[in-house]
C-alpha cells in the first residue's frame, strides 16, 4: 500500500504525563483512517503528535516519506499540505465565513484578494454555504460553522485532512449529513482523511479502517475495518467499545 | 513530477499534465503571461485536460481568470477532456465571479451620523440595563439584610481578601507618592510668598476630601471591577451562569452580592488607609525638601482638619462601591458571545464605573460645599 504519513515509534505526551508509548500506524493515500478509543485514551494526542503540535517524546512522524521534525522548512511544507478542522470549527469570530476560508490563501499564497475570494466562495460551494459567505461564524448554526471550518481547511486543496472528533455537538442528522459530506470528498477528490471520533453511527459510515486505542496500554489495542473489529475481535476491550449499540447493525445491513 | 513538465504547449494547444498544484501557481503565471501573445495573435486557444485528472483551486482560478481575459478580447476557447471536478470547479467560479467581494462598506458622512446614534442609543441603553440590574441588586441586597444567614460569608470574605488586602500595597504606595509630590509642589510654591504653613492644610483638604477617595476608587475599579467583569463574563461565554439558573441558583445573591457586600466593607478602609498615606506622604516632603518640622506640620493638620472631612470621604467610597460592584458584574452578566466578548465587556466596566464614579463625585461635592462648615457664605 501506497503510505502517506507514519508514525514510527512514537513515545509522546503531554509535558512529564506519558499518553502513548511506541505506537506504530500507517495512513495510505487516499483512504479513510479513524481513529477511535474511549475518553482519555490518546485520540487528540496522537493527532496532535501528527500534526506537529506536540513533539513527540521519541519516534518519528513521516509524511510523504519525510521526517516532519527534519526541519522547521518540513514542517511548514508539510502543514501546508494538511488541512485541520477543529472541534469548535474554531472560526474566527471578527471574519465573515468568506474572510476565514480565504485566511489559508493569504497565508500561503500571493494570488490577489478578489482571485482569493473567488477561490473561496468555490470551496464555500463544496460545502454548501455560499449563500452564506458574508455572514459571521456566530450567526450560523453549529453544523454550518463545522462546515464553513471544512471548506476552510480545504482552502489549499490539501493531501490529508485532519478532524478532531467532527460530530461533536451535532443532532444525528446534521451529522450523518456532515458524515456524507466527507465521505463524498473522500470519493471525488481522493483526500487521504484522519479522522479522530467516538460516535459509533459516523464510524460505520464513513471509515475504511479503524484504529482503537487504550488509555492502559498506551498504545493500539485493535486495528480493521469497522465491521471486522465489531464482528471478529475476541478482545473484551473492542467488544464492550462497538457491543452497545446495536441499531448501527441494523443501519449497515 | 515537476511544474515545468505539467504545461506542455504546442501551438496554441495547451495540454496539461497531471495534478496542477497549488505550488505550481507561481510557474503557471509566468508560463500564461509568457505566452499570452501567442494566443491572442492565433485568437485561440485549446485546453486539453485528457492526461489531468484534476485541478487545485488555486491554479484552477488562475487558469479561469487568464481564460476570461483572453475571451474577452475575442479569443476563441476551447476545452477538452475535463474531468468532471474540473468542469464543475470552473462552474463555481462562473457561478460566483460576479459577487462583488468588498473588505469594508463605503463609509460617507450619513454612515457617520448613523454611528454617532447608534452610539448615543447604546450608551442610553447601557444605562438604562445598569439601572435596572441595579433595582434588582438592591432587591437582592434587602432581601439578604432581612437574612443575614442567607448571605454567602465565605465568598464575601473571599472577596474582601482579594478587592480589599490585595489593593493596600498599591494603593498605600499610590497615594504616598501623590501626597509627597504634592506636598513637595505645593509647599515649595508657597515658600515664595512665605505661606508655607498653610500647605498642611492644602494637602489634608485635598487628600481627605478628593485624591484619597478618588484615587482609591479608580484603582478598585481598575483591580475588582474589571476582575468582576471578567469572571462572571467567561461564566456567561461557558455557559456556567445558564448552569446556575437551570440548578436553580439566584443568580444575584450567588454573583453580585456577594461582590458587593464586600466591596461595601472594604473600600471605606481603602480610602482611610489611602488618606493616612497621602498626609504621611506630605509630611515626608514637608521634613527632606521643605525644612519643615514634624511638630509643626502636624499640629497645623490638627487645626484644619475636622473629623467630617475624613468621615465623608469614607460615606462618598460607599456609593463608589456600589458603582464599581454593580457596574463590573452588570457587564459580566451581559456578555454574550465569544472570548472577545469578555475583553470588551472588561473595558466597559472600568471606562463607566470611573465615569460614573467621577460623576457621582461631582454630585456628591456639591452637596458637601453645604454641609461643611467654613466653606459656604
């Protein structure tokens, strides 16, 4: 398989408080990795550790094949070529929704304003909310700002995007459209996704792979497609995270 | 694969290979620009897009803008073997090319004098909420001197350790140095006339009556007021004063009076304590600067001062608590919104509390010509 980013032994945490001890994963192009575990288990460290916000302990973080803690040129190359939605969607609040999705552009492009506004308002489209792109972020909804967060992060065409737990704060049907919306980018653009959740339905819908990890062992305790783990892991851990819930089944027949 | 392979042109084809990139824009605006003559002498240009299989946005603009351009003049477009995301990215940008993106509104003198209503009508409005949270604190308050029990000692102890204890070192240090300075000043000018026995007087009268209360209200205001603005306003931005009310909590006896009480108790002393070190202060300049005896500086103070001078100072800080207390936590309680919200709502509470501290001074000082003997005719 074709890997995009790895993480190779990687030791992190935060600050002395040690979260994830030799972790070993592989993204591949274009596929939909998520990763799951209980609260507290890692999920937004390790993505944190992806990122480069954090640094990792020991271990290395490859993207494209390149160490991204090589040097600070990486590092900015890199995050260039990622994009990030936010829990919050973490929108500028003094920006219309048009302004935040044209900030990348002006970060890391020397197009002029009218040509960003134009690329903007395209990806305002993707998502939907052209309509909406001179509002501000607190006159929209919730699942708008989510939105509004992804177009955003989509500003630079990038080769993965990164979401910190999408569903967050979403009635069901907002979510699955949010679900349906990544997926469908996913499908047309061939963006490679990481995808940090807990919500079982989005899951099932959107992943192509799963990764589980455990607060205890500090490390993946399961790795598969949503269904294998839900179906063929004898470990009590996977089974009592994905047994609860049983119309997801029903959802997936 | 390079920048410099995916533009391939042959006449006035133009074939594009792979993924253009959003790094490849700087290299494509040079190439269109290069060759921009060529087409316009030809009038054509033919896009072939059959070994592309799609198009960042950033470029894809790029390429639309140079296509409308060359249109414009005439030239002729063609387009082949577009994948679909191509052909619906440039859709978009036709879609949207003629929303006029505009940074600011046009401002003219009517938007101007629009402002200046709006701001008049904020300001009344402010008031006019300040009043009313007012009656409801001093509802609150009443409620509380019926049951004392009922007050919340431990938060009022709390805050009367952080307004009160915490302001003495800065507000002692303050108006030292204000009463040394103007001792100083002040005596040093009446040295000339040969009148500087009177600069006791001078300095206790303005100390006691205006720079101590004063000077001790504008730091309470910057210290506890903005504190008090800034605390209940992140309650409000993380919803924590929602939680209060939806557990049932009274809002005013769990934020505001609690502040107030406390505030209440201490700035008297402040001021007290803000008196005592202005006059020390004075006295200070009077022996290094002004060869001016201890003995003679205090038995001066004795003859000009009367014990009304210090009292009304401590009853005007009582009414400049209830400024600053209500003040501080009606901004808090008003925010509404994000982070910056609170930032805001901090500086409100500082720029209207010194102003209506300043005001209820000017009232109060009125009212004192009156009452105190040997000023009125």
């Amino acid at each position: 398989m074709n890997a995009i980013l790895q993480v190779e032994n990687l030791r992190g945490g935060w600050e002395k408080q040690l979260v994830l001890d030799d972790v070993n994963l592989q993204v591949n192009r274009g596929e939909i990795l998520v990763i799951v575990g209980r609260s507290g288990c890692g999920k937004s460290t390790l993505m944190q550790h992806m990122l480069g916000l954090l640094k990792p302990w020991s271990g290395k973080i490859l993207f494209n094949e390149r160490d991204i803690w090589e040097s600070s040129q990486v590092l900015q190359e890199s995050r260039r070529r990622w994009g990030v939605l936010f829990q919050s969607g973490a929108l500028l609040g003094n920006l219309t929704l048009l302004e935040n999705v044209m900030l990348p552009l002006e970060e890391y492009t020397d197009i002029s304003r009218p040509d960003m506004a134009l690329v903007a308002y395209s990806k305002l489209d993707t998502v939907d909310l052209a309509d909406f792109a001179d509002s501000n972020p607190m006159e929209v909804s919730g699942g708008m700002q989510k939105r509004a967060g992804l177009a955003r992060a989509m500003a630079l065409d990038p080769e993965v995007l990164f979401f910190d737990e999408p569903s967050a704060g979403l009635d069901p049907v907002t979510s699955s459209n949010l679900d349906n919306l990544i997926k469908s980018i996913n499908k047309s653009l061939g963006t490679t996704m990481v995808i940090v959740t807990h919500e079982l339905p989005s899951i099932f819908a959107i992943s192509d792979r799963v990764v589980m990890l455990d607060p205890e062992e500090h490390n993946i305790i399961a790795e598969g497609t949503a269904m294998e783990l839900k179906e063929n892991s004898t470990d009590s851990r996977v089974r009592a995270f994905f047994g609860r819930e049983e119309f997801t089944e029903k959802k997936e027949e | 694969m390079k920048s410099t392979d995916k533009l391939i042109l042959d006449g006035t084809q133009l074939s594009i290979h792979g993924v253009l990139e959003t790094h490849d824009t700087d290299y494509l605006r040079v190439f269109l620009e290069k060759n921009k003559a060529v087409f316009f002498d030809a009038g054509k240009l033919g896009l072939d897009f059959s070994d592309s299989p799609g198009i960042d946005s950033v470029p894809g603009e790029i390429l639309y803008k140079f296509c409308r351009q060359l249109a414009r003049a005439g030239v002729k477009i063609t387009r082949i073997g577009a994948s679909k995301s191509i052909d619906s990215l440039f859709a978009s940008f036709k879609k949207h090319e003629s929303a006029s993106y505009s940074k600011k509104r046009q401002i003219g003198i009517h938007e101007h004098f629009e402002d200046l209503g709006e701001g008049v009508y904020t300001f009344l409005k402010t008031l006019s909420g300040l009043w009313f949270f007012a009656g409801e604190t001093l509802n609150a308050f009443i409620g509380m001197i019926l049951h004392p029990l009922k007050i919340r000692w431990p938060m009022v102890f709390y805050y009367m350790e952080e307004t009160g204890v915490k302001a003495v070192p800065i507000v002692a240090t303050l108006t030292l140095l204000l009463g040394t300075v103007m001792g100083y000043q002040s005596g040093f000018q009446m040295q000339i006339f040969g009148a500087e026995n009177f600069m006791p007087a001078l300095l206790a009268y303005s100390i006691t009556w205006e720079i101590g209360p004063m000077l001790a209200a504008v730091l309470v205001a910057g210290r506890s007021g903005s504190a008090f603005a800034a605390e209940i306003g992140t309650m409000q931005v993380r919803q924590e004063v929602d939680a209060l009310r939806v557990m049932g909590f009274d809002t005013f006896s769990y934020l505001v009076t609690p502040k107030m009480i406390a505030l209440l108790f201490v700035m008297p002393f402040l001021v007290l304590l803000a008196n005592c070190s202005g006059i020390f202060g004075g006295l200070l300049a009077g022996i290094f600067f002004l060869d001016f005896p201890a003995s003679t500086y205090i038995s001066e103070l004795g003859k000009a001062l009367i014990p009304l001078d210090i009292i009304w100072g401590m009853m005007k800080s009582v009414i400049y608590a209830v400024i600053i207390a209500n003040v501080g936590c009606f901004m808090g309680i008003r925010v509404r919104g994000g982070a910056s919200a609170v930032g805001k709502a901090t500086t409100a509470a500082v720029v209207l509390s010194i102003f209506l501290v300043i005001l209820a001074d000017a009232l109060m000082s009125l009212l004192f010509v009156h009452i105190r003997p040997g000023l009125s005719v």
